[in-house]
C-alpha cells in the first residue's frame, strides 16, 4: 500500500486538525484557570486555611512579596 499524499484542502484539514486537538487539549489546563480564576482561588483559600506561611518558611527566608515594593524590614 502506497502511502497517501495530502495535498489542498486534505492538507488543510489534516493541520487544521492538529492544531485544534492541541488547542482543545489546553483548554482546561490553561485557558479555562485564566479566564475563570476565582474558583481556584476559593479552593486556595480553603486548602491554606490552617498553614501559617511564616512557619513553614525554609531557611528564616522571608515569605514571598512584591519584588517592586520597597522592603520594609530594612
């Protein structure tokens, strides 16, 4: 069996289908989080509910701010 040559509009749909599996696939793992992210920030706040940040710091690290905002403990 010789194999098959696509060309035109089978080329088309073949990369087109491609592509939209691969955008179809990131969806819910990108897409959707971005555009909808108080969900998850409701789950965040029920997962952190009991875990105080300070403690759990490794190292006598300071917990994480903004890297633009001057420091405060300096």
């Amino acid at each position: 069996m010789a194999p098959v040559r696509l060309r035109g509009k089978n080329y088309a749909l073949f990369i087109g289908s491609i592509v939209g599996l691969i955008g179809l696939a990131c969806y819910p793992i990108i897409i959707q989080p971005m555009l909808h992210p108080e969900e998850y920030k409701k789950i965040q706040q029920i997962n952190r509910a009991n875990i105080r940040q300070e403690e759990i710091q490794p190292g006598n690290m300071r917990v994480w701010s903004d890297p633009f905002k001057p420091r405060e403990d300096k």
